[in-house]
C-alpha cells in the first residue's frame, strides 16, 4: 500500500467507525458525536491524561517502578556498545525509548502512536507513555518528547537504532519539526546482547533475553507483537479500547525490561579486570563472550585472562566448548597474543580431539609446529591436512636439507 492509499485509510478509520463483527458494515456512517464520546470513554479507561501544549493537546500516563539503577558514574562501556562517549555518564542522564507503531516496513506511511520513555530518578525506573488518539496529534507528540529529551545526553534503545529513532526522525520532519532526540548518544542494546550472550541463546530477541538471562517472564496482558499494528487501527475504527489495554501493558513491560538489560550490561563491564589477577568467572560462556570484549578494547591482559579461564572450564566433548569451532577459533587467536605455545598446542590438540577436524585448524597447528615449536614432521602433517600447497613444499625442502 503506497503512501496515498494508507493515508487515505488512516483518515477514514478517524472518521467512520466499522461494524466489530460484520465486515459488510465497514461502510456505514456513524454518528461522529457517538464515536467522539466512545473514544474519550476509552481513553480515559487507559488512565491517559490529556495536557494542552502549544502545537495541541498530548495524551500522556505514568508508571513508577521498582528497579535500582546502576551505580553512579557507570564503568567503561567501551565495546560494549557501538558508540564510545568522552565524558562520564551519569544514570539519571539516560533516556530510554521504545515504540509501538502501525507496522515494520518503517518509511514515511508508518505512525508510531505510542511511545514510551523511562529513567531513573529517586532510586525508582520511571516510564510515561505518549499515546496518539489518531494520525492528526503527533506534533504535539514529538515537540513533547524534544522537551522531554532535552534534560538527557544518551538515548537507549532495543534494535531502536535501526527503527525507532530513525522513524520518529522521519515523523518530525513530515510535521516540520526537528528531530526530538537528535542532540543524544545512541546506546542500543541489542549489540551488548549480541556480544554477551549471542553464544549462548538461540536468539537475542529482548523476550528471550528477559526469559533466559533475568529469569522474568511476562504473564498474562501482553500481547504479541505482530498484533499490535491492527489493535490501533480497530481503536481508530470503533472507538473502542479493545486490546489498547495490553498494547500499553506490553509497551510498559519493554520499558522495564531494557532497564534490567542495562544494568546486566553495566554488572558485566564492572566484573571486567584489567592489568592483572584473573576474572572471577567460572562459566566458560561469559568468559568467551568477556574475553572477546576485552580484544575488542584492545586490552590483551585481560582477554587472556578470559579466554585462559573459559579454556580451562569449556567442555572438552561434544558440540559445545572446545567442541564448537567458533570457540575455538576466538581461543587460538586470543591466546596466540599470550605467546604461551605450549597452551595453544593444547587447544589446537584438544580441539582436534572434539571433533573440529577442518583445514583452518591444521593450518594453525601447521604455522605453530614450523615457527614456534620447530616441529617440522609434525608441521608437515598438519599442512597436507590443511591443503597448504605452498607450505608443503617448504617444509619438505626444509626436511630434506635437515637430513642431508
């Protein structure tokens, strides 16, 4: 549906409600007063309250609750996220934003109709959430959220960076206005996510994050997501609430949830250790996940330390641990950096012995028996494994010139 077409749509939906059970009656006009009264009714079943400001009235609700915040300031979180800030963050200076909207295509014909903000202030996560009784109010919306916005430095998002903001962008330039969070660092939490337990989690949706990782799963009033463009759209229609009531629960929820997701970020970057000792970290998985982090800042003492510990606990058999080539792969490069020779022959042997028989391996066995440990027989044949022709050929001039 192009932009004229949705629109048109969007405008009909405001002004003629449709039969709740009969798809022939989508047509009928209806007595506008009626559904005035009937969409004012619902709104103010949803708790919105509705405040003048001066490009219109905004429809706004409040929730406070309980979730401590991260200590004050917040470690390095270098690498942690994609951008890097020069200055220390303070908690109560980040904004954390999520919107519900009419699809996911993105794009000049979709409206995001709630938005929800959240902080931390006075010990508690506060969140408001702007809702949109139809397509005509979002100035109001978006000069609000700007005021709002103002009083923060970093925004922080999940996969937002790639659709909320970018939307909301395009939203407040086709009402002339400018974008509300365009002064703000962008943190999305789904490249800490990624980083940190992309390894261990068959997806890193914030649902599954929040199931797996912080044990809390949502209960009855949610709703799922794929549903919720539709649910406005029928409040648009009828004037009816509906389901509006668990779109805000589900939006509220996000909320929260991105805020026990920073502070797991935050937990994570403090357990970092620099310089010396080794991290306290029993699980071979966060170690990975930490030392591959730590290689990323460059900060090699501490990645060794990480993968030293995640190599001595990973399991030995089976798909996992040394077992997975991705594992080994980070471990071999990693612990190459130590220079401690004699543990990457071990890694590469016990990598060999789990099953990762692949050329890429024999190659670095290969490189390690003919440079580090002088091993040339040994070199040999993990080079013929590897498919090394070049180096074939050299090691067996080198053989041949050792035994002449």
């Amino acid at each position: 549906m192009d932009l004229k077409k949705r629109l048109a749509q969007l405008d009909r939906l405001s002004r003629r409600p449709a039969s709740a059970g009969d798809p022939s009656n989508r047509n009928t006009q209806a007595d506008p007063s009626a559904v005035a009264s009937t969409r004012s009714a619902a709104i103010a079943g949803l708790g919105l309250g509705e405040s003048a400001t001066d490009a219109g009235p905004v429809w706004s609700c409040g929730h406070r609750d309980v979730l401590p915040g991260p200590g004050d300031p917040l470690p390095n979180l270098r690498e942690f996220f994609s951008r890097t800030v020069d200055f220390e963050v303070d908690p109560g200076q980040i904004l954390f934003l999520d919107t519900e909207t009419t699809g996911l295509a993105g794009g000049t014909g979709t409206i995001p109709f709630l938005v929800g903000v959240s902080w931390w202030e006075k010990g508690g996560f506060t969140t408001r959430q702007y809702f949109l009784p139809g397509p005509g109010h979002e100035a109001a919306m978006i000069q609000e959220l700007s005021f709002l916005a103002a009083g923060f430095r970093i925004v922080v998002t999940f996969n937002g960076a790639s659709f909320d903001l970018p939307l909301l962008r395009t939203r407040a330039r086709l009402n002339r206005l400018e974008d509300p969070l365009a002064g703000l660092v962008v943190w999305d939490l789904l490249v800490p996510a990624r980083r940190l337990y992309g390894n261990r989690l068959p997806d890193c949706r914030q649902q599954t994050l929040e199931r797996e990782v912080c044990d809390v799963r949502r209960d009855e009033g949610d709703i799922e997501g794929s549903r919720i463009p539709q649910v406005w759209f029928d409040f648009l229609a009828t004037g009816e609430a509906g389901l509006l009531p668990r779109v805000m629960t589900h939006n509220h929820r996000d909320m929260v949830g991105m805020g026990r997701l920073f502070n797991l970020v935050v937990e994570a970057a403090n357990s970092l250790v620099t310089g010396f000792g080794s991290p306290d970290n029993p699980n071979w998985l966060d170690g990975w996940a930490l030392g591959r982090i730590c290689e990323r800042r460059r900060d090699t003492e501490a990645a060794l330390a990480y993968l030293g510990i995640s190599v001595a606990t990973a399991p030995r058999h089976g798909p996992g641990g040394l077992g997975d080539p991705r594992f080994l792969a980070d471990a071999v490069r990693i612990l190459k950096r130590g220079g401690d020779w004699l543990l990457v022959e071990r890694v590469i042997n016990d990598g060999l012995s789990a099953g990762v028989d692949e050329p890429w391996l024999h190659r670095e066995a290969a490189i390690l028996y003919e440079h580090r440990l002088g091993k040339w027989p040994k070199a040999l044949d993990h080079a013929l494994k590897s498919g090394d022709d070049h180096r074939v050929a050299r090691l067996r001039r080198l053989l041949d010139q050792s035994t002449s």
